[in-house]
C-alpha cells in the first residue's frame, strides 16, 4: 500500500503516464470510429470475453423538467416502537436469558434489527430479526440475544465484547459522577459539561483481558477556572478513577481546544423504530421509490448512517442496498486515534416541519445541522426530509464521541444520486490536531435485476474497459477514473463520479474503491472495535470472483482532511455523484 506513496515511484508513474497517453492518443485517432460503433451496438453485442453487453453511451441521461413540481409520500415500514418494546420486555423474562441474569445487576444496552439477506426482486421485505446486547455487571460480562419477531425461540450466547453505550448508561454513570465530592458540584451547576470520550469504552486487550465495565466520560469546562479532563467510571463498582491528581480548579489552558461546545442533549438508542417508504412523485407519474432507514436502525455492526433499499427509478430497480458501513479516523502523528466510529447514534439537529413517520420529519425550510449554523444544539432527532428545487434531501446528524456526522442524500428528478457525509466536531484537544476522516459507502447495484450486471472503468481519455475479477482500485491526479455499471441485458446504466474533493487513499485509507461480487456475509469488514484493527479490512473480500454478469457491489471511500487550525478545506463534506447515462 505504502509503494504508491513514494516519490521514486511517483516519477516512474509519471513517466509512464506520458507514454502511456502518447499511445492511447494516436490509438484513439485510429480507433475511435470503432470505439463508437461499440458504443452505440445493440444489446446482442458480446465483448473480448464473451459477454453480451457494450461500454455505456453517456448521451442518453434523461433531461429535467423545467420546472419541478415534486411530491413526497412516506409510508411506515418494518416493527413499529411497540412491537420492538415489546420484544424487548419479553425476551428479558424468558427463561433463556434469565438463565444468566437472575440475581445480576445487567442493562439492556444495544437492540438492532437485522435486515433480511434474501435478495428480492419486488420490493423489500422488512427484517424479522433482531440482536440484543445486555451487560452483565455483576459478572462482567455480554449477553448475546438473537430471536425473530414472529418466533419465542432465542439463540442467547456469553461474550466479552464492550458495547458501545446507550443513553441510559451514560446517565447511571452521570449519576454516580453526581455523587463524587469534587466533580459533583460543578457538574450540578453546569458549569462542567460531560460527554462520551473517545474510546467510549475501556475495551479488552490481550494484556487485561478482564478489564471491568468502564466509561470514558469527558469533562468540558465552561468556567474559564475549571479544566478539562476525561475520567473513567466503574459501572461494576460506581467508581470515579480520574487520570490525575491535579485538583479540579487550575489556570486556564492558553491552547483552547477545537470545535463548538457540546449541546449535552440526549441520543438515539440502537434499534428505534424508524424505516419507511418513499415514494417521489411529479404530477401523476412516480419518479423514485425506496425504502429508507434511520440510522438507529441501520444495518451493519456499527452501523451505516441513513440506509437505503430497494432504490427504484422511474420504475426501475437502480440500488438493492446503499449505506456507510465503515467510517474511521486517523490523526497526524498519531496525536490520538486512531478510532473506528459508529454511525447510529442520533444527534440533535435543527429541523422544522411536521412528523410523517417515528423518526422522519417533513420539513418547510432547509434542515441545519452543526455543519450549517455552527452549534450542537437542535429540537429533532432522526431523518429529515426536504424538498430542494428539483431535489429531494434526506439528512440526519450523529455523534461519536466528540465527532458530529452528518448523513445525507440527495434525489434529483433526472435520476441523480448524490450520497453526501459531513464532518464536524464539539469542544476537545483532540480536534484541534489535523486529523484524517474516511467514510466507505457500499453501493450494492442492481440495475434492472441483481444479476446480469457489469462494471466498467474509464481509465484513460474516455477509453472504457469491462473489469472481470474483484478489484481494489487507487485514484489519483493522473488518472480521472469514473466506473459504469451496466445491465448487459437492457444495457440501462448508472455511473460512479469522483470528485477531486473527495481526496486519495493514503496507507492508512487502504483503497478507494472496491469492485466486488455481493455477498450477504460482506455488509462490512466485521471489525467491531473502537481503538484496535480500526483500518478498513474490505481487501479480505478480494479474491479473484468473477464480476461479469453477476450481481455486483462497488464500494466507494472518501477522504477529508479535518484542520481546524490550518484552515483547511472550507467544505467539510464529500461524497461522489450517482448518475444515469443510459435509462
């Protein structure tokens, strides 16, 4: 990963960059007849290998109205809040699991719907299963739970895994902070703010393998005469242990830490209700329809921001899924981090406008996140939704610690996609030193069908080839790479664009994009960890498969350099366009 850094090699490449065009410019002189009549062939068309399908035509993008008149309908889908409370409340007295709890102090700290891995056709089917995580305090341990919504049998198993916190935990160890002679009273007063740390958790290591339920809780000052510090509580024992003997009150630290001071507002718990159906109309004719999930209950083991299924286009089936499984952050000189981050837990963001579904918001003016008005305060949690122009856009605002994200997506009635991911952050040390977000979507295409599709690269001057086999792929300024995926059938296609904006991977990143063929054990890298293996593991899944006619799945990283001090990038937001070329 680290040769491509290299100046030695960069002078190489450029070297052979410039022969590399010399040739495909004389070739093209000679060859681009050809390459149009290809182009421009009948779906019968079989390419070098053997597959019937052609390089996509990019003049048959469909035009906009010229002036938009777009509609939005939302419909609930998938268990409602009382069947998942119901659910909750049962399986805490079956019998199974109380095998385990019976006479423990334990919490119920993260409940996730699992989504259905059964590819469909039709339209979605909504997920009939679930995973609960209750701690076990008094024998530090994780008591895994899976059931099924219409079924009392339980799979419960025993883990040392540290789940990330919930609300109410945050707040028992508020409490017991509460209760500590020196940091009680300001923390009463208001004049120290506490959040979650970064890692939230004290996790196990190979060298402390029985670490006891600990929080990391961050203490901000709003006194100029307290100091800020992190703190760990004992959920086992209701203990303080502060990191230092230094006394609360101290001189004010000359270097302010970074970021807008944090709201304290409460978050979303993993596993609230919040999917629905979106149906966008112009006057009588249905221009998208999918099926959106809130990130609190989007799939993936830390998550995946607001969720998409089942995106159709004016009736035609564009995404099977599309979501952000991975999000991970590295800091120069490894100052702090680096951090794998999680992307359910739902902030407060500003969004006014009328409830149509739990969690999802009709808005009258433009939702403003942190990105937007500078604060970390809001009065909605969940996804909101507005209609912009000949756009409809879906936002919703997370928090990881002292990280604020920013879920967004965008639905142009010409087909458009544009999949956005924000960056920001509350007040902390740690923000201060330039740091390096990466964000990883997965783009599970399914133009037409899920089979029977095909990716192309555009590489050099226009000059477009199928790829055959999984593949990682770097950009890079040389070469302005976009991707293709094709129904060899229908030959109705979609393009992946790069923006410059969206930076290259650097050995930390790993890659850019990923060609892959699906595989419902491949929702993400399975790493479930805060502070160790936080890299993005998705080359594991590289291994030689055919991605001719199959069903295909392009993973698509973007990079943002966070300087708060530098300056930096004035837009704290990346992500790439989704476009139709030939529908």
């Amino acid at each position: 990963m680290g040769d491509f850094e290299r100046k030695g090699d960069f002078t190489m490449r450029r070297w052979l960059y410039l022969s590399a065009v010399l040739i495909v410019s004389i070739g093209s002189l000679l060859l681009a007849p050809v390459y149009s009549a290809a182009a421009l062939q009948s779906s019968q068309s079989t390419h070098q290998h053997g597959t019937k399908s052609a390089p996509p035509d990019e003049k048959s993008r469909p035009s906009p109205s010229v002036q938009s008149t777009l509609k939005v309908s939302v419909t609930p889908w998938g268990p409602d809040q009382a069947t998942i409370d119901a659910t909750k409340s049962r399986l805490l007295k079956d019998p199974s699991v109380t095998n385990y709890l019976s006479g423990t102090k334990h919490r119920l700290l993260s409940f996730e719907l699992l989504e259905s891995q059964e590819k469909l056709r039709g339209r979605p089917a909504p997920p009939r299963a679930y995973r609960a995580l209750i701690f076990d305090y008094t024998n530090n341990r994780c008591v895994n739970v899976k059931g099924r919504f219409d079924s009392t049998d339980l799979d419960v198993s025993i883990s040392q895994d540290q789940p990330i916190p919930s609300d109410e935990e945050f707040d028992a160890a508020i409490e017991i902070l509460l209760r500590d002679p020196q940091l009680g009273p300001p923390l009463r007063d208001k004049r120290l703010l506490a959040y979650l740390s970064m890692p939230p958790v004290v996790e196990f290591s190979q060298a402390d393998d029985r670490a006891e339920r600990t929080l990391r809780i961050q203490l901000m000052p709003v006194d100029a005469g307290l100091s800020q510090e992190i703190v760990r509580v004992n959920m086992m024992r209701e203990t303080v242990l502060r990191l230092s003997d230094r006394p609360t009150r101290t001189a004010p630290d000359p270097s302010a830490p970074c970021g807008v001071p944090s709201g304290g507002q409460p978050t979303t718990s993993r596993g609230t209700a919040g999917q629905f159906e979106v149906v966008i109309t112009q006057g009588n004719t249905e221009i998208w329809r999918f099926v959106a999930v809130r990130p609190a209950a989007s799939s993936g083991t830390r998550g995946s921001g607001i969720e998409l299924i089942g995106v159709d286009y004016r009736g035609k089936r564009v995404l099977g899924r599309a979501h952000a499984p991975i999000l991970n952050v590295q800091y120069q000189n490894n100052g702090c981090g680096p951090f794998r981050d999680w992307q359910w837990q739902e902030g407060m963001f500003v969004a006014n406008g009328t409830d149509v579904a739990p969690g999802i918001r009709n808005c009258t003016s433009p939702p403003e996140t942190i990105l937007d008005n500078g604060t970390d305060t809001g009065n909605f949690r969940g996804v909101a939704l507005f209609i912009s122009g000949p756009e409809v856009m879906l936002v919703s605002e997370m928090q990881a610690g002292w990280y604020r994200y920013i879920s967004e997506w965008r639905f142009h009635e010409d087909g458009t996609i544009r999949p956005r991911f924000g960056f920001g952050g509350v007040s902390n040390n740690c923000v201060c030193i330039v740091h390096f977000h990466h964000i990883y979507w997965r783009f599970d295409f399914d133009i037409n069908t899920p089979e029977n599709n095909i990716v192309y690269e555009n590489a050099l001057r226009g000059w477009r080839f199928a790829i055959n086999t999984e593949v990682k792929r770097i950009r890079d300024d040389s070469f302005e790479r976009k991707w293709f995926i094709q129904n060899i059938d229908t030959r109705n296609t979609y393009s992946v664009i790069a923006p410059r904006s969206d930076g290259f991977a650097d050995a930390y990143a790993r890659g850019d994009v990923w060609v892959l063929r699906n595989r419902s054990t491949e929702f993400d890298d399975g790493h479930n960890s805060t502070t160790t293996n936080t890299e993005a593991d998705l080359d594991q899944f590289v291994n030689g498969e055919s991605v001719q006619n199959q069903d295909v799945v392009l993973w698509y990283a973007a990079h943002f350099t966070h300087d708060e001090i530098g300056g930096g990038a004035a837009i704290h937001i990346v992500g790439p366009d989704l476009v139709p070329v030939a529908w």
